[in-house]
C-alpha cells in the first residue's frame, strides 16, 4: 500500500487534536472556576470541588485520544525523538500524574468543608427551630392572658358553641356531607377533620377542647416543631454523607486513573528514550 493512502497519519493527528481540545477545555473551566467572585470560604470550595469532580472524566477521555494518536503514529519511533521535555507526550502524561494528586488531595479538603457546612446547618436549624419555640411560647402566654378576661372566655366559648353546631348539622345531613368532602374548595386538612368527626364524634369534643385550651394548644404545635427541627437536621446530615461518599469514590477512581496513566506512560517513556540513547 502506498503511503498516500495511508489514513493512519491522518487519524493519528485527528485523535491527538480531540485530545488536546478536550484537555485544554478541562484546564479552561478549572481556570474559571478557581477565579469566582465570591469569597474563598468552605461553601465555595465545595462547589469548585464537585464542579472540579464533574469535569474530571474529560481529561481522562482527552488522554486516551491522545495516546492512541500516539500509538497510530508509531511508525515515526524510527525518525530521532525530540528531548522529553519538547514532546507533548511527556507534559501530557506529567499532566496526568499531577491531575492525579490534585484530585486525591480534593478527597479530604471535600470531606472536611462538607461536614463543616453540615455542622453549619444544624446550628442554623436549632437556632430557627430556638426563635420559632420562643415565639411560640410568647404567643400561648399572650393566649392566656386573654382567656383570663370573662369577656374574651365568653366571646371564646360562643364561637366554638357555633362551631359545633355548624358541624354537628353537616355531620347530620350526608348530602352537605358528601359536598364538603369532595369539593375542591375544601381544604385537605379539613377533610380529614370531618371523616374523623363522623367515624368519631366524640373526637369532635377533643378538638374543640384543644382548640380552646392554649397549654394543649401549645404542646401540640411544639411536637410539630420537634419533629419539622429533627427531620430538618437528618436531611442536612444524609445529604453531607451522600455527597461525601458521592464525591470520594468518584474522585478516589479519576484520581487513580490519573496515576496510572501519568506514572505508566512516564515510565514507558524513560525507557524509550533510555533505549534509544543507549542502543545495544
């Protein structure tokens, strides 16, 4: 076959210059990403490491190319090799071997910024979950300062009197029954309200007694912020692990990839070189 139609010099320099392309465009985000506006603080650095980790694949893909051109243009081994340190082979994989080590190192600078902001956010949640409980406990003392005035006790007990008899005639009448339960512009809430006053009507009695007992009031509303505080800070904690494990394994694996790359080819190239240099 004539050297004319030998399409390997041709892949060979198409595949070097996807890898360059792919490389360089890795090493153009991490450049902008390193240089934000914003403050260097524990935040920031978790998303300069997760965007850094996401990135991190394109590099490896770049190499690949790479080398294959490399490999595709073997047939120039037998012309005189440039020193090492003119040859794109070698940055290429020094590059590599370097990528290797900065995504190992990201390992646990990520893990510790991350449980910083997990700890951050807890703080946070307590201290809402602190105001919200203090307010709370400002407005059920104002409530039974009020109930404490014959008058408002009375305008109190008139309103749930009314109440009740307003459910107790829809409870009775199963058409407005039924009508409440599947419009659209009964609330949910209050749906299930009147299915457990009709399965019950002595959970009727209970929620009015609730509802005109501050203390019992209170205590209910209190259980809920427990439980919205809790669930709160077992999501901040799920989702630092998550992205902990997330983020090691992925960069763990890049990182390792790197090295075997950079180091392996380093080591493949002194010896070519040393072979050349040093004929038999």
């Amino acid at each position: 076959m004539n050297a004319t139609n030998n399409p390997s010099p041709f892949i060979a320099q198409t595949l070097k210059l996807v890898g360059i392309v792919l490389i360089l465009s890795f090493l153009l985000d991490f450049v902008i990403l390193a240089f934000p506006a914003g403050a260097r603080d524990a935040l920031w650095q978790i998303g300069f490491i997760t965007a850094t980790i996401d990135r991190g694949i394109t590099p490896i893909i770049g190499l690949a190319f790479l080398m294959v051109g490399y490999w595709f243009d073997r047939s120039n081994d037998t012309l005189t090799q440039p020193p090492l340190w003119l040859s794109l082979k070698f940055w290429a994989l020094l590059l590599s071997s370097l990528l290797g080590l900065l995504f190992l190192i990201m390992i646990p600078l990520h893990i510790n910024n991350v449980n910083t902001e997990s700890v951050r956010a807890v703080e946070r949640i307590n201290q809402n979950s602190l105001q919200q409980e203090a307010q709370l406990q400002n407005e059920l003392n104002q409530a039974q300062a009020q109930l404490g005035d014959p008058n408002v006790r009375a305008k109190v007990d008139a309103e749930k009197s009314r109440f009740k008899a307003q459910v107790t005639a829809l409870l009775q009448n199963e058409q407005q029954f039924n009508q409440a339960i599947n419009s659209d512009r009964t609330p949910e809430a209050e749906k299930n309200l009147l299915r457990q006053f009709k399965a019950n009507p002595q959970a009727l009695e209970q929620f009015l007694a609730q509802q005109s007992d501050p203390v019992a009031l209170g205590s209910k509303r209190l259980a809920q912020l427990q439980t919205q505080k809790q669930q709160l800070v077992s999501q901040a904690k799920q989702e630092a692990l998550q992205s902990s494990i997330r983020m090691t394994i992925r960069s763990l694996l890049i990182s390792i990839a790197y090295i075997f790359i950079g180091w392996m080819g380093l080591r493949s190239l002194f010896s070519a070189n040393k072979s050349v240099q040093n004929p038999s």
